[in-house]
C-alpha cells in the first residue's frame, strides 16, 4: 500500500500564527515524547513511520511549503510540490499519478490519501494495516475511516453507515458535509461517524476518475492543467460518486485540531511565550511569538494569541470566527482595489 499525505490548507482558522504559507500543522506546539515540541506534520510522519507505513510515503503540497516540508520531517520523505491549490481531489491524484509515472506503483495497488493535519493516537494509523484485506474482502471500490463523534461539531463531514460487517466494516449509506448543528444532531442519533478524511482504494479507481473528468493520466500533464482546473474535494468527486464505499470505525482519539480551543487542550502548557496568567484565568490559553510581553489579568476562557501577522484575544469556543473576519476583511480590501 502506497499512502499520500496531503499538505495543504489555508491556514485561517489558526490565524494569527497560521497563514496561506505556514498552515497549522507547521506550528511546532504538540508535546513531543522526547519531552519538546512537534508539529502536527511532524507528529504523523512518526507515528507512521512507527506504525511500519512509511516506507511508500509521498507527501504533497503547495511548491511555496516545500522547505517547511523538509524541515518538519528532515528531508526524509519524497514530496511533490503543487504550482496551485486545487483542492484534495487534485493533489491526490497528483500523488497518484507520480506514484505511477516514476514506477513505484502500478494501477492495482492500494493507494491510501490522509491528510497531514489531524491528531490521532497510534491505534489509528495501526489500522492501515487492515485497509488491503477490508477492500478485498468487501470487493468495494473505496475504503473510508470514521470516528464516533463526541459532539455535534459543525465543521466536520459524517458518513452514515450500515450495520457493521463481521469483517469490521460497514457499507456507507450517505455522506453529509458540514451540517448545522440541528442537523448534526440528528446524525448522532442515526450513528453516522465524523469523516477522519483518510480514503483507500486501487489506483485503477482514480484513473476512472480522471477518465471521467476529462484530465490526463500523466502527471506532467495534470501538472501543466493545474492553473486552469477548478477546485475539487476529494469527498465530492470521488466519495460521493462510489458505488459501493464501506467505512472503517476508528474507536479512539482523533481530532483534526482546527480551532484554538480544540487545539488548546493538547497543548503543555497555559502559557507559550513571553508574558503570563494572572488571578483567575481558568482553561485560558497564552501563546506569544512576539519578544514583547503579553500579559492576561483575571480573565478566564480565552484565548490570547500573539504573531507577526496579528494579535487575537476571543473566547475559546467563538475564536473560530477569525475565519469568517479575515474572509470579510480580504473582500473589503479587494473591493477597495477595484475601486476607480
């Protein structure tokens, strides 16, 4: 099995220390086991490797990230660089294609798409072992991995499942992306699964899809498209247009880490940086890249996160805003040039 780790991401949500370049899973802040830090790139590449699955690894990213690439892995894995964003359906068929063109995998391998920014626990990534018996066993064209969900989170997709094989396995039902949280309610109690983004499938598969686009199945090619192709989700254009797709259930920790409060309970310490917590600051989290001091005084609940790019003081569970602000801020600056 060859596995393709996509690198990509915008970076909003963790702004000011994320950004289109330096996305969060650069940001060296998770506890390391040697006592440190690490990154979340860093992170998964190790546990792979201690898993035994990184000996076919191919990482892929926008050509801008290829030295913080190297840098969050030593240069131990072969990466691609993308000339554009696309989206995860383009880049993991930009994998795919390179596998095959440089003849280190042939369109019956198993090729497995993860995604380099998640946090998960080591029993995740031991799964992947199954992936190749579970395909063959089911005869599905595409293989899936879930996790329970501990909450009725709006920014994760859920796949709905049928009852579960012996196997271990269940055939999807139905994919929902993103749903409000009535909705995500809802598919708590019809036991859908948080969507981890981690697929399986022959390479053959992603050819049949390429097929049906109309784009080359010769990676100089696709390359060479990449300006003018539109923006495609794997989840859309591949997901969702199986025939037969089974889910693998992931009992255990997985989190895609994309929000300060989310990623504020894995961090070792409250505070990062210069400056500190002062009188009541219970479950409020410092982070300060800055040289000077920032400081929090009797304030609990937030988030205070300072970077070259900007400070942001927000409640822990409303940071996530960040997003929509910077979104509403780009458009404002952009219709100010465009403006005679």
């Amino acid at each position: 099995m060859h596995i393709i780790l996509l690198c990509g991401g915008s970076g909003q949500r963790l702004w000011p220390l994320s950004g289109s370049i330096r996305s969060k899973m650069f940001l060296p802040l998770l506890p390391a086991p040697d006592g440190g830090t690490e990154s979340m790139i860093g992170r998964v590449c190790r546990q792979l490797a201690q898993a035994g699955l990184d000996e076919s690894l191919l990482l892929v990213a926008h050509q801008e990230q290829l030295p913080l690439i190297r840098q969050h892995t030593g240069g131990r894995y072969p990466v691609i660089g993308e000339p554009c964003k696309r989206g995860t359906f383009t880049a993991a068929v930009s994998g795919a294609l390179h596998l095959l063109g440089t003849g280190k995998a042939q369109p019956e391998d198993i090729i497995c798409i993860a995604p380099a920014d998640m946090f998960a626990d080591d029993d995740f990534f031991a799964q992947f072992h199954q992936f190749e018996a579970v395909l063959a066993a089911s005869q599905a064209e595409l293989l899936l991995v879930g996790t329970r969900p501990g909450y009725p989170s709006e920014q994760y997709g859920y796949i709905v499942p049928a009852q579960e094989d012996p196997g271990g396995y269940a055939l999807v039902l139905s994919f929902a992306e993103k749903p409000d949280k009535a909705t995500a309610l809802e598919l708590m109690r019809e036991q859908a699964l948080w969507n981890c983004g981690v697929f399986a499938s022959r390479l053959s598969f992603l050819l049949e899809h390429l097929e049906r686009l109309g784009l080359p199945a010769e990676w100089a090619a696709l390359t060479a498209q990449y300006p003018d192709l539109p923006v495609r989700s794997f989840d859309k254009e591949v997901a969702e247009h199986c025939t037969t797709a089974v889910v693998v259930s992931h009992v255990g920790e997985w989190s895609d880490l994309g929000s300060w409060d989310t990623l504020a309970d894995r961090l070792p310490s409250p505070v990062i940086g210069a400056g500190g917590l002062w009188g009541e600051c219970g479950n409020s989290q410092l982070i300060n890249e800055l040289e000077v001091p920032l400081h929090v005084i009797g304030v609990s609940g937030i988030v205070a996160i300072a970077g070259p790019e900007g400070i942001l003081i927000a409640d822990r569970k409303e940071a996530n805003r960040i997003k929509e602000i910077l979104a509403e801020d780009m458009e404002d600056r952009q219709q100010r040039r465009d403006c005679p």
